[in-house]
C-alpha cells in the first residue's frame, strides 16, 4: 500500500503554564488520502482546533509529527492554506487585495504580473464575490468575507486546505449556502480538506470521512466513521436518505451519548 | 373638482386653501430649501465661535482701555503692529524679518526635528512592540527619559552641537520621539493573532510583515502617538527659539519682550496659536485618509 497523502503520527499535546500541564490531545493518529474532505468533529474544548493547528503548523506539537506527502510538517506554509474561523480578513485590503497578497506571495517567483491578476479573478469568480471586489472587508456580509477567506486560501493552491470551523458565525440559510459553495468547489479541484466542526449535518453532508473525538482533557480520536454517500450530494435529497440518517444517528449518538459534556448536562 | 381650479391659481386663494398650494409642490420645494438649509446648518457651526470672539474681544478693549495699561488693548494692538500685519514677507537685516519668515524658520526646524522624531519613533517602537527583550530592557528607560521636560535637553545638546539651530532640533525631537515610540510599541503589541497568523501562513518575510502587516494594522495607534509629538513640538519650539537667538518666531517674542514691544507679543501668540492648530489638522486629516479603512472588519 502507498503512503498516505497526509498523516498525523501519535500527536500528544501537553500545555503547561507554570508548574501545571493540561495534556490536550492524546496519542492522535490519522491518514489522509488526497482528494479526501475530512471533518473533525468534538465537543468544544476538545482540542480540535489545537489539532487544526498543529497541521497547520501554527502550534508545535509536543511529540508526534504530522507528515505531508512524506515530509515533516514543522512550520506554518501556504501549501496547507487556513480558513480562519473569524475569516482573518486584513481590514484595509480590498476583497481583490486580500486574494491577491496572497496570489503575489506564493506565486511570485512563478507567475507574471498578469497571470497572478487572472489567478486571484479565478478564485473570486469560485466563490462568486467577483462583483464586489472592490470593496472592504468591512462593507461586505459575514458570509461573503468568509467566501473571500475561502477564496485566499484556494488561491494559495494548497495541499490541504484547512478550514477551522468555517461556518461557524454565520446564520443557517447562509452557512447551507455556502456549504453547496464548498462542495461544488471540492467537486471542482478535488482539494484534500480537513475541517474542524461542531455541526453534525454539516459534518455528514460534506465528509468522506468524519473523526469523533473524545472529550477533552487529553481527548483522542474515539472513532471514525465512513460517509458512502455517492458525490454530488443535495441536501434535500438527503434529508430523507438511510445512509444520511444512520451516518447522522451514529454521530449524535457517540457525541450524545457515549461521550456527553458533563458540563453541558 | 373643486379642488383643481384650486391649484391653478394660488396665489389668490383664501388663507384656508392655501395648505392645498403647499401639498402640490413638495418637491420643489425641497429642492429650493436645500442651500439655505445648509447655509444655515454653517452659520449654526460658524456664528457661536464668532459671537464669544467679538465679546472676548470687547471685553479685552474695555479692559486694557486705559492709556496706563500694561496690556495694550486689541485697537492698540492692530495699529501699533499694522506694519507686522500687512509685510509678512519684509526682509531686513538680521533678525529684522517679516513674521513669515520667523514662522517658517520655526516651522522648518520643527519639520526636521519631527520629521527624524517620526522615523526613529516608529522604528523603535516597533522594535519595543515586537520583541519582549527590547521591551523589558527599553521600556523602563522610554518611561524615564520621556519625563525630562523638553528644555532641561538644551543645554546639553548645545554642549553636543555647539550650534544653536542643531540644537533646537535636538530638542524637537527629543520631545516628539516618545509619544511616537509608546504609542507605536501598544498598537503593535495590539496587532490581533490572526493577522499573525495570516502573515505566518503565506510566509512573508521580516520586511513584508512589517509594511503589509504591522504599519497599517498600528496605523491609528502611530497617527496618535504623531498628533501629540507634532503638538508637543510646536510647544517646545517656542520655548527652545527663545535660548538659542536668531530667526524663528520664539526669538522673535523674546526680542520684543526685550524691547517692550507688547503689542508684537500678542501678535505673535496669535500666529503661534493658529499655525499650532494648523499642524494638528494637518496631523489628523492625513492620519484620517490614511486610517480609514484601518477599523477592523
């Protein structure tokens, strides 16, 4: 068998301030295809994002390593671009100039001055915020700045493309909205993702595979289910599917029951 | 249809009918109220500061009317210096120059003085934002040192310089520079982790995160920090010009304190007074286009 695209070998993260430590992941094993969408699920507290970061390379981890396509992980790049929970817009860019710092850096050496304008109009035009390009971030919706974030970090052309919970400030009809938005556009490039989630439906309904961590401290991966749902999915069709439902059932049922947030009872 | 001859002809209505004249036309009416409207919403901004000036100035002119007064009276005050008033630009001997002159050698010293203040604050605070070390081992000196006033510096920079025109932009500067660095060094400090992160993410490099990230993210914090030292300049130069001689509008004072030029003074102090504010609007109107879009998202 071939290697794995990305794998995470027994992360363990321990944080300590002053004499304490908090061990936060335990033991994190985890292999990636490409063209894989991966949703990691949990309680909050468990760690996820801090797992997000690791692969990211925004955190170190205190052992274990995370390897892309055979290499060591050990600094944050564009090559595993984030979409950041709160979109991390810069405020005085436009929405073209927010994509396009990102397109001038990563394609300096490869790109002409044309070719990046071009690039970062494509991947406006894939998130479909083209006609407000000129605007601020500030001027434009939550759900269209987290399109921009989307459309950064796709323009980076990344390996992985980490999202950290995404959808997570924004309304319902929006958040369904973008959803089709990112899966139409992982229909499109077959971008290998790995998305932090605390919503269950948006979890199946975008996942090939969905990692149900345990509760924090010291969580770890507790189980991982597979989604056989055929590819392109349509949520309405699927509200009524078996596979949809018991793949649904079965992440309620370990988040719910098996591992309850006490603190939530 | 009693209501449409009505409209025809106004003008010759009964006062009782006139409402209807007035419904018909609200659209030009509107059109028409909007100069006046807003020449009164200016005369409402313009008249309160006119008003309280003509009665300070009455009061003043009641005051000092005596012939044995110290202060002249504001009259006194335009006829004694009406040849200051209408030559600005007079070039004379020395320091027997047109006020113009004065100010603008004042304003050239503050220019440089400043202008270094602005460049070397910013780098430093900077360097005091970015880096724990430069922070504990600067900071303690910054919170010391920007407590000197700023003339307790002129001797010793005359000393250094042994010239007074060095010196007073010694002094400039040596004013300017702390508001610059502190202010500069919080909103760095204040540079929220995401914008990190970005700048983490797309790797850019020392120079880039600096002019991409940090500067524009610090802006208002480094355009407060700028508005206070241009102010506390304008301060000091006044007070720095009247150790160190020749032209500049510190001098200039001190001259005719020396000469009992009473009326020059006043003249003077009102000079200073509106280029000092002109400095500050200059100040803050950049520091407006340039942060405008600097609130976050």
């Amino acid at each position: 068998m071939s290697k794995p695209y990305l794998s995470l070998e027994q992360i363990d993260m321990v944080f300590s301030r002053g004499g304490a430590s908090t061990q936060v992941l335990n033991q994190v094993s985890l292999d990636v295809d490409k063209g894989e969408f991966i949703s990691i699920i949990g309680h909050s507290g468990c760690g996820k994002s801090t797992l997000l970061n690791i692969v990211a390379g925004l955190t170190e981890a205190t052992r274990g390593v995370v390897l892309l396509e055979g290499v060591v992980v050990d600094a944050p790049g564009p090559d595993r671009a984030v979409v950041f929970q709160n979109h991390s817009l810069l405020p005085w860019l436009t929405v073209y100039e927010n994509v396009k710092l990102a397109v001038d850096k990563v394609f300096s050496g490869t790109k002409s001055r044309v070719e990046r304008h071009e690039w970062t109009m494509r991947n406006l035009e894939l998130v479909q915020m083209v006609h407000a390009k000129d605007k601020r971030p500030s001027e434009v919706s939550g759900g269209m700045k987290q399109r921009v974030g989307i459309a950064r970090a796709l323009a980076m052309e990344p390996k992985v493309l980490l999202l950290d919970e995404p959808f997570g400030a924004l309304d319902a009809l929006t958040r369904a909205h973008l959803q089709d938005q990112v899966m139409q556009i992982h229909a499109e490039l077959a971008n290998t993702v790995l998305m932090i989630t605390h919503d269950v439906d948006e979890a199946v309904l975008l996942s090939d595979r969905i990692v149900m961590m345990t509760n924090g401290p010291s969580a770890k991966i507790g189980e991982v289910l597979d989604v056989p749902l055929v590819r392109p999915r349509r949520r309405i069709e699927l509200a009524s599917d078996a596979t949809y439902i018991r793949c649904r059932s079965a992440v309620l049922k370990f988040l719910y029951e098996r591992h309850r947030l006490v603190e939530a009872a | 249809m009693i209501a449409s001859p009505v409209r025809m002809n106004p003008q010759k209505q009964p006062h009782t009918q006139a409402k209807v004249v007035t419904l018909s036309t609200p659209r030009s009416s509107v059109a028409r109220r909007r100069f006046p409207q807003r020449l009164s919403a200016l005369a409402g901004h313009i008249l309160p500061p006119l008003v309280t000036l003509a009665f300070l100035l009455v009061l003043w002119e009641v005051i000092c009317s005596s012939p044995t007064a110290s202060v002249p009276s504001p009259s006194r005050v335009v006829s004694e210096t009406w040849e200051l008033i209408v030559h600005p630009f007079y070039v004379g001997q020395g320091v027997d120059q047109g006020l113009f002159w004065h100010i603008l050698a004042s304003l050239k010293r503050v220019a440089l003085g400043y202008c270094l203040a602005a460049i070397a604050g910013i780098a430093l605070g900077a360097l005091v934002g970015q880096s724990d070390w430069a922070m504990r081992g600067l900071d303690p000196i910054f919170q010391v040192l920007r407590t000197v006033p700023p003339l307790a510096w002129l001797p010793l920079s005359l000393a250094a310089f042994k010239d007074g025109n060095p010196s007073a932009i010694f002094v400039i500067f040596i004013t300017a520079i702390w508001p610059v660095i502190i202010n500069t060094a919080v909103g760095i400090r204040n540079i929220p982790q995401d914008y990190r992160n970005v700048a983490r993410v797309l790797r850019l490099n020392q120079f880039e995160y600096f002019t991409k990230i940090m500067i524009p993210a610090a802006a208002p914090y480094i355009f407060t920090g700028l508005r206070i030292g241009i102010g506390l300049s304008w301060l000091a130069i006044v007070a720095a010009e009247m150790l160190i001689g020749g032209v500049g509008i510190g001098f200039f004072i001190w001259d005719a304190w020396n000469s009992s030029r009473m009326s020059d003074i006043i003249l003077a102090l009102i000079y200073v007074g509106i280029v000092g504010y002109l400095l500050d609007r200059a100040i803050a109107s950049i520091a407006k286009v340039v942060t405008r879009n600097t609130l976050s998202a």
